[in-house]
C-alpha cells in the first residue's frame, strides 16, 4: 500500500463522512458514520504494517534518492 493510495483513500472517505449526513435518512446516519469509520479504520491499521513506497514494513525503507552504504 503506498503512501498516495494511502492519503486518496482516506480523503475519499472523509468525503463520504460529510456526504453521509445528508444522503441517509436521520435514523440510519449513525449507520453510515459507522461504517465508514471502519472501512478507514481498517486502511489506517493496514496503513501501518507497509513502507510509504508500497513495500512490506519488514523490509528497510530507503527514501528515493539516498545514499546507500
């Protein structure tokens, strides 16, 4: 997972948060916030075991560009 499909996903569902209050019917709001709440949830966890170049967290991340010894 890389660190641009990290943040799009993530903007995308703040976006649906706010769009959420006004596409549901009040009584089922809570539903909707839940919801998307775990869906980003879920991305942030996942969000958390890979490196911002899309390689797995295990492997030593090394920034484009830096030196190697």
């Amino acid at each position: 997972m890389t660190l641009k499909f990290h943040i799009s996903t993530q903007t995308l569902l703040v976006a649906l948060q706010g769009f959420n209050w006004s596409a549901l019917p009040q009584r089922m709001q809570w539903v909707g916030a839940l919801a998307v709440s775990v869906v980003q949830l879920a991305v942030a966890v996942r969000q958390q075991f890979w490196n911002p170049d899309g390689q797995p967290a295990t492997v030593a991340y090394r920034p484009k560009g830096s030196i190697e010894q």
